[in-house]
C-alpha cells in the first residue's frame, strides 16, 4: 500500500489537519485501520486521532481517492466528530467477540 498526499490544510480553527490523496494498493482495498495507521505514522500522531472520511476505489483499477483529518488532540475529536450510536457500538462489540457493553439513556 502506498499513500500519496495531494492537498494537506491545516485548520487550526477545528484544531486538525484535512489531507487528501491518492492510494494505490495490490490486492483488495486496505481497511481504515490500515490507512489510518499510515497516515499516523506519516504526522507522526496517534491511530486514534485519526479519522478517515472516505476512501473512493476507482472500478478496476488499483488505486482509490482519500480524504481524512488527522486531529491534534482527544478533546478537540470528542467535540467536533459525530457520537456513536448505540446500535452502532453494539454492532461493533458483537463484530470484536466482546459483550456489549449496558448504557442507561
């Protein structure tokens, strides 16, 4: 997997930085966690302040489009990132092998 940068802008207002690129991969397309431990380790930043927005395969070919936001700090991700939903966080516990975890609303 090789990961090109094509517009990198710094938003300090949002505390982050917006990149977008260019991937180009051999075989399926690589997952989130993948491209976000790459493009963590090219900002020198955590995995977890990463968050990629979306990654567009072109048909055929193997290469895809990425934009994501590489965020300075926790505080800044927990206030501007939208929450996970319940079901979603369920989905995802059910999908790990753990038990989901109760929340009282």
């Amino acid at each position: 997997m090789e990961l090109s940068i094509t517009e990198k802008k710094d938003n300090g207002l949002l505390s982050r930085t917006e990149v977008c690129g260019t991937l180009t991969f051999q075989n399926a397309t690589p997952s989130n966690t993948d491209v976000a431990k790459n493009l963590a380790t090219k900002f020198a930043a955590d995995e977890k302040l990463v968050v990629i927005k979306k990654i567009k395969t072109k048909f055929g070919a193997k290469s895809a489009d990425l934009c994501a936001y590489v965020y300075k700090d926790t505080s800044a991700l927990k206030r501007i990132e939208p929450k996970v939903g319940k079901k979603a966080a369920e989905k995802a516990a059910k999908k790990a092998g753990q038990q989901p975890v109760a929340t009282t609303v």
